[in-house]
C-alpha cells in the first residue's frame, strides 16, 4: 500500500493472481460472474480483500471485473481443448 492508502499497482498485479487462485479453487469450469447469488459474490470479494493487509482499500468494481475475467478466460481455454480435440476426431471420421 502506498503512504496515501492507495494500494500500488503491485497490490493489484498480486491480486491478479490471489484472485486467480480463488476462482479456480472455488468455482466449478464454466461458472459465471453474473450467475452467482449477489452473498456468493460479496464472500469471493471479501475473501480476495482478506488476503491482503489492508484489503479493503482494494476496489470492489475492479475485483468483481477481474474474477469475472479470470472466469471467462478459464471458460475459453476449456473450448479451446474441446475444439482440438473436435478437430482430432474429423480428421478420424475421414479415413
């Protein structure tokens, strides 16, 4: 955190990751931000400020977009596997 309060912008690059870590060890694949119960939503907040000393100055807007985020891009890259292994299989069907 800087003297100010404000937290620096290495808090947030390490709340990239701490939030990361707590969508994928918390949500099933495919989850959406948007789908959860609002109390789900203020418990994964509250739980990415706690990890922090001073957490609460983290803003809420900004970590309800990253978790969202990170949700999305978990979702992509499971269709991006699909995708390779539909892509596999045609070349299969065709011998």
């Amino acid at each position: 955190m800087a003297e100010e309060g404000i937290p620096t912008k290495l808090a947030y690059t390490g709340a990239k990751s701490t939030i990361k870590h707590i969508v994928s060890t918390n949500f099933a694949r495919g989850v959406e931000w948007g789908k959860l119960l609002k109390a789900e939503q203020k418990r994964v907040k509250n739980q990415v400020k706690g990890t922090f000393q001073n957490g609460g100055e983290l803003d809420s807007h900004w970590i309800a977009d990253k978790i969202s985020n990170s949700m999305s891009q978990a979702r992509y890259h499971d269709k991006m596997k699909i995708h390779a292994h539909l892509r596999d299989l045609n070349v299969y069907m065709n011998l």
